[in-house]
C-alpha cells in the first residue's frame, strides 16, 4: 500500500471513529501508524479533531492541494 493510500485509509478510520464519539459511543480505536491503535473517549475528541486535521495535511502535502480555509477578519 502507497503512502497515501495508508493516510486515506486512516483517515477515513478517524472520521469514522469521531462520528461514532459524537453520535454517543463511549469509546473508540484507531489504528495509528508506527503506534498500534490509540483509543478516544468522549472527552478527547478535540485530539481527534487534530488527528484527523494532520492527516487531511498530510495528504495535501502528497498530492500537492491544499484545503481551503476560512479566513476571518475583525473590524
């Protein structure tokens, strides 16, 4: 498996672990590479968020997008 499929495919795991958290699972399990897998309770799903975050960078950074982001300006 090519890198980036790996970071697809651990990706599409994340999302899926934090649908389940805000849909009311108690716990989940993501496989995380180099690491094993990694559990998130309801309280850590803002370490989720950031996991999946890196992984959407990563797969920029492979195929060469960029995400768009919002940009907020205060007057």
């Amino acid at each position: 498996m090519t890198r980036i499929e790996t970071l697809r495919q651990q990706l599409t795991e994340a999302q899926t672990a934090y649908h389940e958290l805000m849909i009311g699972a108690r716990t989940v399990s993501v496989n995380v590479e180099g690491v094993g897998s990694t559990s998130y309770a309801q309280a850590d799903s803002a370490k989720l968020k950031e996991y999946i975050a890196y992984l959407e960078s990563e797969i920029s950074k492979e195929t060469g997008t960029r995400k768009r982001r919002v940009i907020k300006v205060s007057f």
